[in-house]
C-alpha cells in the first residue's frame, strides 16, 4: 500500500469547502505533506459580504509560506 505522498504525487487534487474548517486543515495537510501534488484546485463561492477572490485571499494568507514553498516545487 502507498504511503499519502506516494498516493498523491503527480495528481490533481479538487477540494471543495476549501474555506471551511475541515477543507483548510485537508489543504494544509496536503501543502506541508505532499510536496509532489500536481496542482490543487479549490471549489468556491462568494458568501455574504465576502467575494469568492476575497474568500480565497483570505485562507492563502494562513498557507503563505507554504504556497509560495509549493508554486516552487510545482515549477
């Protein structure tokens, strides 16, 4: 049986509720675990008061340096 990493490197990954509790902790999970992921790609809708751009700004600030770790090795 593969181990998460080995499961998950080269694929793409779609995660919705990427802003929710659970999707933030699956999207953190999967930055700081699985460093060979293809690409992920979160689901996302405008909420009250907020826009789906905003939403999403506002969780990438949680992930920075993991993000910006990522787009390297995505590269």
């Amino acid at each position: 049986m593969a181990s998460i990493p080995e499961y998950y490197a080269g694929k793409s990954v779609l995660i919705t509720g990427a802003t929710g509790f659970m999707g933030k902790v699956l999207v953190e999970k999967l930055l700081r675990s699985c460093p060979d992921v293809k690409a992920l790609y979160i689901l996302v809708r405008p909420k009250a008061g907020q826009s789906m751009k905003q939403r999403v700004s506002d969780m990438m600030k949680l992930f920075e340096a993991y993000c910006i770790i990522f787009y390297f090795l995505s590269n």
